[in-house]
C-alpha cells in the first residue's frame, strides 16, 4: 500500500499543488492603437523604443503573437514576447 502511494504521489498528486501561473494570469490581448515598448536583448530599459501597433497577427486561440508597430522613424514587426504594452491607449 506505501509502495502504491509513492508510484502515484509524483504523477498525481505533486503536479496539483504545483502552481501554472502562466496559464492562470489572463493578459489583454494586443490590439491596433496599443502603445508598447520595444524590448531589445541587450539593451536598457532607457532606451527601449515606444511604438504603436498598426496590425495584429493571431495565432493558434486568436491571441495576437505577432504584430507590426509603428515607431517614430520606421514600421517594423516584432512578436509580441518582445514587447511591453503600457496601461494607456492611443485611440
């Protein structure tokens, strides 16, 4: 019987009480008029660049994952892993 408890405690038990807050944190999704931050790798939070997106690309679950900004000199796209949206809106 312990030797039966200790089989399933790992594949039953222990991944319950195990915390997913990827999966439990609802972000909004990005859409046109957004204003983000550029979030560069080797770069400062200074000088991130301030965009606005002009076009959203879903994925799989219609969750934007892509999207093409436009910044004060160009219009690019980046994924949205990449990017930070602030708490105001340009529209």
């Amino acid at each position: 019987m312990i030797q039966h408890f200790w089989n399933k405690w790992p594949s039953k038990n222990l991944t319950l009480i195990q915390s997913r807050l990827k999966w439990r944190i609802v972000q909004k999704n990005l859409e046109i008029g957004d204003l983000v931050l550029m979030r560069p790798d080797n770069s400062p939070p200074l000088q991130w660049k301030l965009g606005k997106v002009r076009e959203a690309f879903p994925g799989k679950g219609g969750k934007a994952r892509a999207v093409r900004l436009k910044t004060q000199t160009s219009e690019l796209a980046r994924q949205t892993a990449k990017l930070c949206p602030l708490p105001i809106s340009s529209t």
